[in-house]
C-alpha cells in the first residue's frame, strides 16, 4: 500500500496528477492506501478515489507546517508547490519564503522525522535553472545559472535534494519541466503564455496575439507528458539514477512557425487567421534568455518520454479538454 | 578611502589577505580607511596598519551578527568564514548554520540595509561545487553537481550571491579556490593534506607520509595566489564580469610525481627520500572523486593568475617562511 502527498495539488499540474493517480489507482507496485492533497487554496476532493482522500488548506512554508504534513509517514511526496517565475521576481521575499524556505523545511522536516523514514520526494524543478547564453542544445551537464530570483530558488532546492538524497535522509528526484503547452483555462501574465495562447484561443474561436517573431524556438511538454513525468520519477530505482538526482525532462523544440502549421493541420487555416502579430520587444527579450533545447539525454536513458510531436501536444490538448475541431 | 570588512580573518588565507593589504595601503585606487577583522577566534591586530584596525571574536552566523558587522558600512566585505568541508560532513547542523545560513544572513542584512548599500563582497568558494565524473579540463560551464555537504554549502553561496548581485541588492563576485598548497605549520586531517605534507615535511628535514599514487593529477595554488585573487576581485570591475559572478580560479594541475620532482630540483634526493609511501585506499578514493584540472578561461580573461609552475610554487612557500634550503 502506496501513502501519497500533494503539495500542490490545487494548480493545473496538481490536479492532473491527482486524478492520473486515481485512475491508475497504484503507485510503485501496490495500490493507493491515501492521498493527502495539500495547496494554498483547499484542493477539491476527488469523489472517485479509491482510497481515503484528504484536502488541507495552508502555507507549506509555515514554521511547524511541513511537520504536520508528514506526520503519517507518506511512502511518496510529489512538492509541486511554487510562487511562478514571474512574482518571484516582483516580490522577492515571498519567492525566497516559498521556493526556498518551504522547501528546506520541508526536506529538513524529514530529514527529523526519525524511525529511518526515507520517503522518495519528485520535486519540480524546472528549465529556468539555466541562463543564457546556451549551447544548443543544452547537454544534461551544462553548468546551473538562472537569470531569475525563481530559477535560483529552484536550483537551490536541487542542490539540497541532492546532498540530503546523497546522506541517505531523503530520496529525492527533481526533474526540471519545459514550459508546460497547451495550458487550459484563461491567458496569464506569465512571458511564456502565448505558447499556449496561439494554439488554445484559435482552437475556442477566439483571437490570439503572438508577441515574437515566427522563427522563436521553444522547449515545450503536454501536461499529460508532464504527469507522466511526475508519476515516474516516483517510480524509478534510485540505484538507477546515481548521485546527479535532478534530470532535465525530455521535450519537444519547436519553433512557433512549427506550432502554427500544427494548428493549421488540426483546425484549419480560418483557425490560424485568428493569430494577431503584434510584436513585443520586451517578451521578445525575456523569451531570448530562455533554454530552447535540450539533449536531455540522461532522463530518456531513464525512461522518460517526450511527446512525439508538437502536433502531438495540441492533440493532447482538444482530448484532455474535449475541444471540438 | 576604503573600508574593509574580512569575515574569516584569523584563518591562514585570511591573516596573509590581511598582511597583503596592509602592505599595499590601498583598494580600489584609494588609500585603506579602516579595517575590520571577524573571526571566531579573535584575529590578531597587526601593528603596522596604516588605517585603524579593529578585532572582533563573534559567530558571523548568530541572528543580528551580520547586521552589526556592516552597520557602518564597509566598501568591500571578503567573506572566507566556513566550516571545512571534513567538517561540513560530520556535522551536518554545524556546516549548513555557518555555510548556508551565515552566507545568506550575511547576503540579507546588506540586502536590507538600505541607503543604496551595495558592497562589492568577494566570496570564497571552492572546486568542492563541482563533482565526479569530470571531463579532462572541466570547463567554465560545466554543472554544480557538489558529493559533500559542504560543497552543496558553496554552491547555494554561490547562487544567492548571483542573484542579488543581478538584481542590484549587492555587488558580488565568488572565487572557486583550487587547493592550497604548500600550506605552513601542521599537516591537519584533510584527505588533500599530504599534497603539503610531501613538501612542507621534507623542506623541514621530517618524513612525510604519500597515501596515494605519484600519477595522481591535482588542481593547485600557493597561499600568495589565493591572496592575490582575493585582492583582484575586490578591484574587478563588475561590468566586465557580466551575470556570471562565480568564476574557476586558474591553478596549476601537477601530479604527485611532479609533486616530487620539484622538490628534488629545490631540496635535493635526501629530501625526496624523506617521504614514505603508505598507500591508503580511503584517501586514493576521495581524491579519485575530487576535479583535477580546469580551463579557467573566464578568470585568466578577467586578469586572474595562477602560479607559474608547481616549483613556483614550493619556492613562494620556501620564501614566505623563511626555510632554508
């Protein structure tokens, strides 16, 4: 029998990953025995589940919070929680108290937690823990310089995931995500949102603005891919992976032409007429800082997939959201 | 005028960066003002300073330390105070307080100090960030995969070090030290002790012991370069440096056979004959983990030098200790 931990579990990822958990209804050979959902907002209570499901409104980073959480001994901790990239730089004492405090003292709450308790932690990392200028593409040991107080915190966490994981008081994975395309729901003020903002506003009939140039490449995964990932790294040997325990995830390069002509393939060219050129030179600088692709070769030697394609990923899109074409 | 504040004073890179600026009377082409000395011990006040000096004995890392240590504001801070890394493994609270917490109190208290403070700090990092397996030379950009604690220590320093220097909250610059050699006074409990002890202990009519083989290769600087970086990163000039604020030092990379050669060329074969080889596969094993030789093509561009040779290096010491050979 499985415990399982969410911190998290309210966001797009989170939920996906609860309910991919409750539909495979196992983890790392046994089945689900209870899921304890955990976000800044009360995480909805999945009715399905085939075991006990708890939801618990708080901040993770709290003094004696993370203590309490762990307080059953759950086997699998999925830390997903995060202050985006964005606000972290807009307001820096709250990044630091979340990705960076919050995490310690979640790690170090099991570190105390004695009775040899060792749960394996998948925490999300992500791309930004790299800085221009890059190779390309960028090898699994290019060297950790975030341009962004958020890529320094989450590269930080990585750093005390491995030395805890090393001293055997935690087994961790962090595994670094690509820009998560095609985000459901509403446009948000985050740089990357037009990735996902040309494919899903055309796909619901609505008018969609591409800020950069047409050749601009991007290193992109489905959340479907993304909760794959996540299930995984839960359920990888940790013989396998050795003493570097944070990967960059496989994804897909492409280049927002490439994007248009999946959306044009799936929902015709009335569709890519709905695509407003408005050039935007500061998203175009922000969006040159950023990694466009990866050899992440260690992770797919470890079993980590990629989408096959970015048509893939728009196809995954209309299925998870029932879009019709 | 400059003032200065030297964190880890008492220590024997920080007496000799001490002597150093003494001797020179000024920094950043202006005469020394005033000179504070910060250890846990308290340093010694050397008596031909040009400017006041004052000593302090304190836990740089207790909560409000930091604070007062910069409350009138000194120009340029060198923080070399850190738990070693043997240390750092055996006391995991001890090395994560002074490393972790003591660097980042520091970094916060100049962060909130106000009054547009912004220091140049030089920070004393090491090649501990980087782990095995290594490619021969280890680039400029190869990753931060630290395998001790005091390594990871170094790394988030690093990071944060970066990330407040981008966004304007402090002007700092890490230096990754290569190993000290020839250290004077004792051999001491490092596993990287006998790369001294085979010089120092012979120059001194002792026998030394050689725990490894003589085809061993080693990334090495004299106490006087250590210094000199130090010096040079304080006059640096910011802009030249560019986001990437932690540079590799130069070193020299020399075998322990090289090791041994050139102290039979400055002390002769009776000297040589004084060390005893007594092979120890623990230590053969930490250092087979530990880096070897780097291209520290960023530093050598930024001006920094590496000793000449690894006999320049056995003659700095002899003249810096007045040995007779």
């Amino acid at each position: 029998m499985t415990s399982i931990l969410v911190i998290g579990a309210a966001g797009m990822v989170g939920r996906k990953l609860v309910d991919a958990l409750i539909a495979r209804q196992h983890l790392r050979g046994t089945e689900l025995s209870k899921l304890t959902l955990v976000d800044v907002v009360e995480p909805d209570v999945p009715t399905d589940a085939p075991c006990p499901v708890s939801a618990i409104a708080c901040d993770f980073s709290a003094e004696g919070t993370a203590e309490k959480l762990i307080s059953d001994r759950p086997d699998v901790i999925f830390h997903l929680a995060a202050i985006v990239s964005g606000e972290s730089e807009s307001d820096y004492d709250k990044g630091y108290r979340i990705n960076l405090d919050g995490s310690r003292h979640l790690f170090e709450a099991i570190r105390k937690a004695g009775d040899n308790y060792c749960p394996r932690v998948v925490y999300t990392s992500s791309i930004a823990v790299f800085g221009a200028p890059f190779p390309d593409p960028i090898p699994d040991d290019f060297h950790l310089t975030p341009l962004t107080s958020y890529g320094t915190q989450k590269a930080i966490g990585e750093m005390l995931l491995a030395d805890l994981t090393r001293r055997g008081m935690m087994d961790g994975i962090g595994i670094r995500l690509p820009t998560i395309v095609v985000r459901p729901g509403k446009a948000n003020l985050a740089a990357s949102s037009f990735f996902s903002g040309i494919i899903r506003e055309p796909l619901n009939g609505q008018e969609a603005i591409l800020p950069v140039d047409d050749d601009v490449l991007h290193w992109m995964a489905s959340p479907r891919s993304a909760v794959a990932f996540l299930i995984h790294a839960a359920e990888l040997d940790g013989e396998a992976i050795g003493p570097r325990r944070n990967l960059t995830m496989p994804g897909v390069a492409a280049t927002v032409a490439e994007e248009i002509e999946a959306l044009r393939k799936i929902g015709g060219e009335a569709r890519v007429k709905l695509i407003r050129r408005e050039p935007n030179e500061i998203i175009q600088r922000i969006v040159g800082g950023w990694p466009r692709r990866f050899d992440a070769a260690r992770a797919t030697s470890l079993g980590f997939k990629a989408d096959s394609s970015f048509e893939a990923i728009v196809r995954t899109y209309i299925e998870e959201e029932g879009i019709s074409v």
